[in-house]
C-alpha cells in the first residue's frame, strides 16, 4: 500500500472472512439468448444489464439494445424474448424492466424510449404500449388493482378508478402515475398501437367520467407528482406498508409522497452529495416495540477509477400502526426521517465474492439473488447478553449469480466463531474505548507460539483498519457543513464526537499492535501512521468546535458573538509585513519573509500546494481558510509539533482580533493537546518578532526552556533582527542562545552581527575558530567587504593575520575593484613611523599593495573588545 490516502469505501469489513464460494459450474444461457444479445448491428454504447426479480414467479431478464431476454434465474433456462422495434427506423433501447402480473398473467412492465410497455412473457408479446413525455428512466408498480370496488382502498379517491396503476419516472423531470386500464382486452388484438397520455387535474368525483372520455380516444389517463423540471428523478420504489411513493433523483436529494393523499410528505437530501439515488429497499423489523422502519438507499456514479458506490440507512419513525381488516399491516404519515449510522451494524455484512468473480470471469456479474429460504443462523454465541442479538456475520445463505452468459449458483457461510468473538472485542474497544482484554489477547499471541496467532493479529488489523477506514469517511462527510457556513445542531456534534471517540480508540489499538506483528500484517506502520494522523485531525475538529472557531464562513451578524478568522484582514497584514522586510534587506540579508513563513517552508512544497485553493491563492501564510489549516494534520512524513506551532501562530493572530484578548485562546489549545511550555514561549516570541515587538519577544525567546530551538530557526531570528536594524539585539540573543554554528554562511551571519557592533576580537575569534582551507578566503572577503560598508578598513587591517591569511588578503585585495585610494595611501601608513621604502609611487601597484599591508599589520594594534 502506498503511503497516500486511499478512496474511504463505507463497508470495508470483514471482507478476509466472509467469502462467498461457488456451488456449481457456470449454466450457460441457451445459444438463442447469446446470439440475440450479442447482435453486433446494434447502436454506439448498447449496454448489457441484467436483473433477477424478487418476486414469487422467479423471473431473471438481461437487455441490451431492442433485444429483451428473460430466463428462469435458477437453471438459465429461456422463458421469453422479444425485439422491440422504433419508429422511423430507429433502434430503441430497453432501459427499464420490472416484474408485473396481472390476473394470473406473468408479466413485465418495460421501459424503451418514450414508451411503456406492458409484456407478456408466457405469450412473448406486447401488449400496450404507452407513449410518454419524455425517455422513461424509471418505473415502479404500485397496483395491479382497481376499481371502486377492489381492495385498493388505501389509494387516493382519484386513483381508485384506474386499474392498475404503474409509477413513471422521465428524464425531462416528470414523476407520473399512470393507469394501466388492465380491464381493456385489446392486448388480445395482433397489432397493437402505441396510446397517448392525458394529464388528469379534476377532482375524484370527475375521474370517473374523465376515464371514460380518454379510453374512447385510445389514451391512458395520469396523475402528475412532478412537472418538467431540472431535477430529474433516478429511482422509484414503492412501499405498501407504508402507502408511500420514494422518489430518488440524480442531485442525490430524495422525497415521500403518500399515494393516499396525493401529497409530498418529506423532500431531503442524502449525505452523500450530489451523486445519483440507483436503488431503494424497505426493511420492517421483527420484533421493534417502536413504530420505526428502515429505508435503505444506494448512491452510485460512474468514476475513472471504476463505480463508486454508498449505501445509507435511513429510519422512518411513524406517528402510529395499525392492523387492517384483511390483517395487513400499515403504517400512517412519518414523524421523522433520520439517516442511521452503518459503523459497527449487527444487521449488515459483507461477503466478498472475489472466489466467485475469478471462476465467472471473463463474464459480467449483472445481479444477485439471495434464496430467503435458505437462510440459517449458526447458533447465538454464549457471549452474547440476554436479549442481544446476533450479528447478520452469523448467518449462512444461498444465492444465485446473473452472468452475462449464464448464471452460478453459490454459498455465503458464516463467520467462525473465534472470529466473531475478536470482532465483538474490537467493537466494544472502539466504541467505548475498553480496550484491556483485547490488547491481552494480543501480547499473548506474541508471546505465546499459538497455531492461530498468527490468523487472529491479521485479522484483528485488518477489522481495525476497516473501521478506521469508516469512520474517518463518516467523519469527513459530517464535517462538510463546518466548512460552509451552515448550521449545526447538537446531534451533528454528537455525531462528530462519536467518530472522534471512535478514530481515538482504533489508534490506540494500532499502537498496541506490536513490531513482531510486521511480517505478518501487510503495511502496519503505514496503517499505523494513518490512523493516527486521522485521529490527529478529528481532536482539532473537535477542538474547534467547542472553541467557536467552526463552523466558519458565517454572515456578519453570527460573528460578533463569537471568535472568527477573518482571512482577507490578515492576509493583507503579512503582506505589508513582507514588503516592509523585503524593503529593509535591500538584498543584503538572506531573509525570505516573516519567522511563520520560515515555519511554513519547513514543512516542504505540500502546504504551499495545499494553500493554493483559496480565492487569492498565494501558497503562503495565512491559510485561506480554517479547514485549509486543519488538513495540515493529515500530511504524512511531518513532525506534529510543527504543525502544532503554526495552528498556535493562527491563534495568537485571531486572538489578537478579540476585544478583551486574554490569551485564553491559546492557553486552551496548548492543554487541550498538551503543548510544552518551551514551544509556547517561542512561538509568541516568533508571534512578537514579526509584529516588531522586540523589547517583548526577545526575552521569551532568551528563556531556556526555548533551548531546543532548531538552528535554522535561530539562524532566522538573527536575521529579522539584522533587517530592522537591531544589531544590537541580535548580538545579544547570540550571546544567550551561543546557536550552533555548522555552514559557511552562518559564521558570515555571526561575522556581520560582531562587526556591526564593533567586536573585532569576537569576528577575528569566530573566523579562526571555523576557517578551513576550503572556506578561509571566502570568509576573509565577507569581513573585508563588510569592515569596508562599515568604514572600518583601517580596523580590520590592523588585526594579526597570519602569513598564509596575508597570501589570501593580499589576492582579494588586488582583485577587488572597490577599494578606495585613501584606503592603502602610504601617507596613512608613514604615520605608524614604519620604514615604507617600498612604497615609492614610480613602484608597481601590486608592490605598493602587498608592502603597504605588511607595514600596517607589524604596527601596534588599537581594535576594540566586546
């Protein structure tokens, strides 16, 4: 596994034990059924899918093109086919196909083009075709009652007088329900016509004769739930026991209608963004002493990486329920509609069917059928308290394979026991963080040479690293609305404080997970180290939060209650602040901006790419938002104390903003995360440095516990203080701090400090102390060049150089094009009483030169001791 983070999938567990295995060989579809959907005189993009029914009669069906297939899903066996043709010449496509019988009639409700079409499959044959206002995307049956006086009394008055009612979903945005007219038999005709469609808005007591009128001019009457518009409706799916129509569409929002009122009853959207609904499912439970059922909803959408797939929980709570006269359970107008966490689900698992694609390839696997009959519970574990119940991990089941040219049976067998055991240990550690019988287990493995040890600290890692995985991804998506400005209630901060708890724990267990375990779980230390950082970052979330820096991005009126970062007032602060260094240096000092854009620097390109997203991009320091500095927390190979030191940074500059600024800010952080006193004290020196207060900020840096400070840092402290002109100041913290020296171009940086204040004998000192043969001319020429800006030529001339260093002087010397004449006059030099014969002015320059230093450094030294 590479160090990135990978894509967060929602149900990554237990994927290593729960497999799926195949129980017979691959049962090929007859050759007819092949062939006719493997026609290569199809149009551009004909696409092969597939669906097995739930329902009682058994039916599996695959489309591609006009061509319409359906088979017996158990044996492969071809019940029914049919090519459907367009009008014009053109080629339709089937798009949509569901399961539809109708007085003992087997039978399909089929989407092509702009048409529905009612097939019977015991005939191979169409039967009505509907004509539609606009391409049908989705269809759901919802009755293949009617009358005044059929058993479809929970519909709405209006809709009683249709027989047979079908839901239609297009993709210009219309939501329809349609009828069917099943009482018509002109489906026995040989030619059938494609009908057209009336909108009906009267009211129930005129539908009846409405009806009537449109059957006579051969069109089918329906309701309309949804006009034309831009929001176009994914998915349908209708739910009896609760009378309601769900409507899913491609933004990723959802909405209930009652088709007992006609009304919408509930409109929302999914948190898993704008991707498209594909698929509802209802699941009523057992034995729930509430009146709540669930909603299971499947977002997917193409990516360049392959499907990308999430599944969510929602829960409907019901004012009541109640028992109708034909003992038929129903449930009225929902109370709430709440979305349900999946993390650590007793009712969910996953298999996966790897064993199974690998012998089906290089066949599609189109659907899967799950026989209800065969599901079988291993027997509750004796673990498990009085009344819980066992995980869905326990059962076994069969189930069937639609394959593009086949179908195979297969097998889902139950977690092992032992298995299910450490997975309820890790739950309860990563929920509650009780994690002392699972960390014993394993230093017992370790330390004991078990036959399973081995298998249990795998297993363990990997169900660690799936829950990590979740609830990082849910975290994320329960952050997005801090970003935005939206509202937060107290359940989203429950919510966020939960997975908070939950990243905590699973990092926690990863540090137990011991170096022995390396060879045997695959990318430990980089699970390890993800799992922390994304631990890391969920504390600062939360630390956030409570502290009213999140959510950001609220209007004016919010924020003058509470704290907020106003990026644009300090963004234009630093950029004053560099402009004003960069003025001051005039090139002379290596200085790129302020001590935090040092900090920033430090911590490599990544933040500078990551900074860069903002309105003003400048990669530089401030973040352009709070959520740009809270990712710092998930960059991998960075100590965490730096990024600690420019959150603090930020603080000091928001706290600065507040009317009453008690560092009170800063002071909860630094326990909150336990940040050592030393730290602190530097950076409101560095804070301080860059806000020009020095008489303040060099006495916290001066501190010992600020010692530590790395030598660049100090290094950059030298030279903010040269640029302002604090040569003073800056020989002073040299003199506290004594900073390691190791480079050329630090003993110049500390050469220039004791030059500047007129420290000959520390300068000369300094430069003998780190002179090499590789760096001695090189150091000789920055204290002349500096001595000579300073007008203290006389000075540095008179200090003791050895001969091999007059060698070296007398060559930069000759070859320096500044020196000033007064400089080497020889009267200057006559005046030390010296013997200067060699300085005739009708002798060389090179000689005069070379004379003229030998007599100054033999007269008596005058320098001045710092």
């Amino acid at each position: 596994m590479s160090k990135a983070v990978k894509t967060l999938s929602l149900f990554e567990c237990r994927m290593r034990s729960l497999t799926a295995q195949a129980t017979s060989s691959l049962l090929n579809f007859p050759k007819e059924t092949i062939e006719a959907l493997g026609e290569d005189d199809l149009p551009q993009g004909s696409v092969l899918w597939g669906k097995i029914s739930g329902g009682s009669k058994g039916l599996a069906w695959l489309a591609r093109g006009p061509h319409l297939e359906v088979v017996n899903p158990v044996t492969g066996e071809r019940l029914s086919a049919y090519r459907f043709c367009g009008l014009h010449g053109r080629t339709p496509t089937v798009r949509v196909v569901k399961e539809f019988s109708w007085w003992k009639r087997l039978g399909l409700l089929v989407g092509v083009g702009n048409a529905l079409c009612l097939y019977d499959v015991e005939g191979s044959r169409v039967v009505k075709s509907i004509a539609l206002p606009g391409r049908v995307i989705a269809i759901e049956p919802v009755t293949n009652d009617g009358g005044v006086n059929a058993s479809n009394r929970y519909l709405h008055p209006s809709l009683r007088w249709f027989t047979g009612v079908a839901a239609v979903a297009t993709d210009v945005g219309h939501v329809l329900l349609v009828d069917l007219c099943l009482h018509d038999f002109s489906w026995s005709q040989k030619k059938i016509e494609i009908l057209d469609l009336d909108f009906a808005t009267a009211s129930p007591g005129e539908v009846a004769q409405i009806r009537e009128t449109a059957m006579r001019g051969k069109r089918h009457l329906c309701f309309q739930l949804q006009s034309c518009c831009r929001r176009a409706a994914s998915t349908l799916y209708f739910i009896s026991r609760t009378n309601q129509l769900v409507v899913g569409f491609s933004n990723g929002s959802l909405s209930l209608w009652n088709i007992g009122t006609l009304t919408r009853e509930h409109n929302s959207w999914l948190k898993g963004g704008r991707i498209p609904v594909c698929a509802f499912t209802f699941q009523e439970p057992a034995n729930d002493p509430g009146n709540s059922c669930y909603l299971w909803a499947v977002q997917s959408t193409q990516k360049s990486g392959g499907d990308a797939l999430t599944l969510r929980m929602l829960q409907l709570t019901f004012v009541k329920r109640r028992r109708t006269e034909s003992g038929r359970v129903m449930y009225e107008m929902p109370a709430s509609l709440r979305p349900e966490s999946l993390h650590d689900c007793p009712y969910f698992a996953l298999w996966s069917l790897d064993t199974v694609t690998s012998l089906a390839s290089p066949n599609l696997v189109l659907d899967i059928m799950v026989d209800q009959t065969s599901l079988a519970w291993r027997g509750p574990p004796s673990y498990l308290a009085p009344g819980e119940t066992p995980r869905v991990s326990s059962c076994g089941f069969d189930g069937v394979c639609l394959l593009s040219l086949g179908v195979l049976r297969m097998t889902c067998t139950p977690l092992r026991k032992e298995e299910e055991q450490l997975e309820a240990l890790l739950s309860a550690a990563a929920e509650t963080g009780s994690s002392e019988l699972l960390v014993g287990y394993i230093n017992r493995w370790t330390a004991e040479e078990q036959p399973s040890a081995a298998e249990n600290l795998q297993f363990v890692h990997e169900c660690a690293w799936n829950r990590a995985l979740h609830a990082a991804d849910e975290f994320n998506q329960i952050c997005v609305p801090l970003f935005d400005g939206s509202f937060i209630d107290q359940e989203t901060h429950r919510s966020l404080h939960q997975c908070q708890f939950r990243l905590y724990n699973l990092s926690t267990i990863f540090n137990c997970l011991p170096r022995e375990a390396q060879g045997i779980c695959e990318d430990l230390t980089d699970k390890h180290e993800l799992a922390g950082l994304n631990s890391l970052y969920a504390q600062m979330v939360m630390w956030f939060c409570r502290s009213g820096l999140l959510p950001e991005g609220l209007d004016e009126s919010q924020r003058s209650s509470r704290c907020f970062y106003n990026y644009r007032l300090l963004q234009s602060h630093c950029r004053a602040q560099r402009e004003r260094l960069m003025l001051l240096s005039r090139g002379k000092w290596d200085l790129d901006g302020l001590m935090i854009d040092g900090m920033v620097s430090h911590l490599g390109k990544r933040v500078e790419k990551l900074w860069c997203r903002g309105e003003e991009p400048t990669g530089k320091y401030p973040p352009p938002s709070l959520k740009a500095l809270l990712q710092l927390y998930l960059l991998e190979d960075t100590v965490e104390i730096d990024k600690h030191a420019i959150t603090m940074y930020l603080l000091l500059d928001i706290g600065q903003a507040l009317p009453n600024n008690t560092g009170t800010l800063l002071q909860s952080f630094c326990r909150a995360f336990a940040i050592p006193q030393g730290l602190v004290q530097l950076i409101q020196g560095f804070w301080l440095l860059d806000h020009n207060d020095y008489e303040n900020s060099l006495p916290l840096l001066y501190h010992p516990a600020t010692a530590k400070t790395a030598v660049w840092l100090r290094q950059r402290v030298i030279q903010t203080l040269m640029c302002q002109g604090e040569c003073r100041k800056a020989l002073t913290y040299i003199r506290v701090t004594k900073p390691l020296i190791t480079s050329s171009r630090e003993v110049q940086l500390v050469l220039s400090v004791f030059l500047s204040n007129r420290c000959f004998v520390d300068a000369w000192g300094l430069l003998q102390q780190h002179s090499t043969d590789e760096n001695r001319e090189e150091l000789l020429l920055h204290m002349f060049e500096t001595c000579r800006e300073m007008g203290l030529v006389q000075s540095f001339l008179q200090l003791p150089f050895k001969d091999t260093e007059l060698v070296r002087l007398v060559k930069i010397l000759q070859n320096s094009i500044r020196i000033q004449d007064y400089e080497l006059h020889p009267s200057h030099h006559l005046q030390r009483a010296n013997n200067i014969a060699a300085l005739q002015p009708n002798e060389s320059a090179e000689v005069n030169l070379t004379v003229s230093v030998k007599v100054v450094l033999s007269a008596p030294a005058s320098v001045r001791c710092c």
